[in-house]
C-alpha cells in the first residue's frame, strides 16, 4: 500500500516539465511557450490552456557503470546510495513519469531526475512552479546554493496526498538555460531510513565533463 501511495504521487502530482527537441505548442493569448502538457494555465498571462500533447524522447547517450549514472546529452552524473536501489530509463522512467530522464527506485523512497530548457525565468520562480503540489504542502526549509559552474536551490516539503503524509526533498541546479530537477521522496513515517540516502542523491550531482 505504502509503495502503491507514493507511485500515485509520481504519476498525478508533479508539476515538471522537460525540454522536447520540437516545435512546442504557444499560448493562443500571449503566444508565449508551452513547455509541458501538464500545464493548465499559462505562467505569464494567466490564461487557460486547451490540452497539448508533448512527447517524451529519450536518447542514446546513457552510460551506467556501476551506481553512477551519467548522461551525455545533458552532460551530468549522478549516484545511487547503493545496490539495493535500482536505475530505470527510458520507457520504464517514462512509464513511472512522462518527463522523467532518470528514476532511481528504492525500498522506502524514490528518486527522479527531470531536465528542461527554459528562457526568461529565474531560479526562485522556477523553484515555485515545479514544487510538488502535495496537499496542506508546507515547505520545511529552502537555501540557495552553488554546485560549481551551476547554481542553485535546494527545498524540503512536507505534505499530504490520500491521506498518507509525504517528506520531499528537492534540487533544482540551472546552468545557462538548463535546469535539473532532482527529486528524492517517501512516506514521512520512514523518513529516517532514507533521509541520508536521498542525500546522497542529490549530492552526487555534477558535472560530466
């Protein structure tokens, strides 16, 4: 059941969003563009949006040697806590979340890497549109920080969903006009068996070359 709770929470309550290489959809007010298919309302006029359908396209430039997985085309790597947590890409990151490049499963939590190209927005706004939208959400703590060439924010967010309570934490790195989501949750009730492993997720985040 506790498994079950926090697939649902992947599937229907992420706001994310992933750069597609297409022509993407425009607001029919503002024309300003649409860069995911969850989106109801556009972020810079306010107006409802008809439904687009953005597809994922996954690449071939994923290499995992070991517990790091690193990633050519968006040039990072990053680590698994250990072999006890399993790697999905491709079709099975997709299927767990439509704009995930990278899901890290493990026993008590998950992981969840989401990359986007975005212009003329800042890391703080950013951060606002992607938070998990859990329900009676508070955001526990958040700190700007700086990861090499990149910078970027890090939050907690405790909340809801179904009545089960949820502990998230979230990483957000931007360079230039990339931003990378990372994304580690679970049930709150086992929040201390996978606090230091989700740590170590968001830590391993670097550059790849």
């Amino acid at each position: 059941m506790r498994k079950k709770i926090i697939l649902i929470v992947a599937v229907f309550i992420m706001m994310s969003v992933i750069f597609i290489a297409q022509e993407l959809p425009k607001c029919p007010k503002c024309n300003h563009t649409i860069y995911s298919s969850w989106w109801k309302y556009c972020p810079a006029c306010g107006a409802e949006l008809p439904e687009f359908d953005l597809k994922d396209e996954m690449t071939d430039n994923e290499v995992i040697l070991g517990n790091i997985y690193n990633n050519k085309e968006w040039n990072f790597r990053i680590e698994k806590p250990s072999e006890e947590w399993k790697f999905l890409t491709g079709k099975e990151a997709t299927d767990f979340n439509q704009d995930a490049i990278l899901v890290i499963e493990g026993k008590d939590a998950y992981g969840m890497v989401i990359v986007e190209k975005m212009t003329d927005i800042t890391l703080k706004e950013y951060e606002k549109l992607v938070l998990p939208k859990l329900d009676n959400a508070q955001v526990a703590s958040t700190k700007l920080v700086k990861k090499g060439e990149y910078d970027g924010t890090i939050a907690e967010v405790e909340g809801s969903y179904e009545g089960a309570k949820i502990k998230w934490k979230m990483a957000i790195y931007k360079k230039s006009d990339n931003f990378y989501q990372l994304h580690c949750w679970g049930m709150a009730s086992s929040y201390e068996k996978y606090k230091q492993e989700c740590d170590i997720i968001i830590d391993s985040f670097k550059k790849l070359k």
